[in-house]
C-alpha cells in the first residue's frame, strides 16, 4: 500500500474532525493513529511515568472528542491537541506527589515506556533525558517541546499562551542546570561539550 500524500492525510483529518462534530467517536480513530505515539512521547518526557503517560494520553483524546467544538478549523490541529496532552501532564506533575523525588522517577525510568521510534541510541541521550525529570515542570516542558517534538521557540509562546521572552528564558535555565547536572555525572569530561541532542539549536 502506497503511503498517503500530504493532501490525502490531511482530508481524513478534516474527515476524522468532523465526525467527532457530529458526536461520533469514529472520528478518533483516525487522530489516534497520527497522534498517539508523538503524545505518548510528549507526555512520557514530561511525567517520566508510563502508565500515567498512557493514562494522559487517554483522557486527551476523550477531552478532545468533549470539546472538539472549541477547536478552530482555520487552525491546525496538531499544536491545539498538544496542548491539551501538555495541560493534562502538568496538571498531574501538580496534583500528584506521590512521584515528587527524583528516586522515584530513577527507579521508573528503567522500564519505562520507549516506542522502537524514540528508543535511546547512546549514553548521552539516556543522561540527558533522565536529568530531565530533575527539572521544574516549567522548564522541562520547555525542553521536551523544544528539542524533543522539534517546536520552535514561538510555535511553543503559543501552545503554552505564555511570552516568547518566557519560553527562551525556561530554556536558558534549563539547559544551564541539565549542563550543569551532565557535567557531574560520572564519565563526562569537563573539558569537552557535552554530545546531545541540545547542542543542535545552541546559539538560537
């Protein structure tokens, strides 16, 4: 079967959008197909929990279908989705502190949820993204957004609804500290950079 164009993706998108207008829940079927895994990323980043980041990623699209008449169709969809999955997320980093300490996420982060797609290819990477989870929510969705889901700076001002001067500073303060932490981390040399997937974007 030949892959769909970009036209043709985007029909049954409008398709799926409306039929979730008209209160049919086949409509998710198509959303969840193209969504799914790059929420379960997003959202995995973000809480460091697998169960939890299937559970988000649940209830977005069940709040998608509850108010998809909120959604704007001149708009795209994508960054309007996302930003439920990201809410959602913050609001059980808020709510739930049962995983607080970062033992806790450690000890999760062994088996945690990874699609073949988003596995971690070398030691650098796997640092990275476990000094992830020692960051502030703020800051850590700025990192995800920014560097994992390749957003730029002002495609994240909108889908938090914050300043663009607020996103390039929670990502100025992140990357200080995930620096800052790598560089303490046993194997690291001081005097070299540190190989990551942050270094793509430096100087931006």
């Amino acid at each position: 079967m030949r892959p769909k164009d970009g036209a043709a993706v985007a029909e049954d998108e409008s398709a799926a959008i409306a039929l979730l207008r008209q209160k049919d829940v086949k409509g998710l079927e198509t959303l969840v197909r193209r969504y799914q895994l790059r929420a379960l990323r997003m959202a995995f980043l973000i809480v460091g929990d697998r169960d939890v980041a299937e559970d988000i990623v649940a209830d977005a699209f069940v709040v998608t279908f509850e108010r998809i008449q909120q959604y704007d169709s001149q708009r795209p969809f994508a960054p309007w989705f996302h930003r439920i999955v990201v809410n959602l997320a913050l609001k059980w980093l808020r709510q739930d502190r049962r995983y607080a300490s970062w033992e806790a996420v450690e000890e999760r982060y062994s088996d945690a949820f990874q699609p073949d797609d988003v596995a971690i290819h070398n030691e650098s990477r796997q640092a990275i993204e476990a000094a992830l989870f020692r960051l502030p929510a703020e800051q850590r969705v700025a990192i995800v957004l920014r560097f994992y889901m390749d957003l730029e700076e002002r495609e994240i001002a909108n889908l938090l609804n914050v300043p663009l001067g607020t996103v390039k500073w929670r990502l100025h303060r992140a990357r200080k500290t995930l620096r800052g932490m790598l560089h303490r981390l046993e194997g690291f040399d001081e005097r070299r950079p540190v190989r990551t997937g942050l270094q793509r974007h430096e100087g931006q």
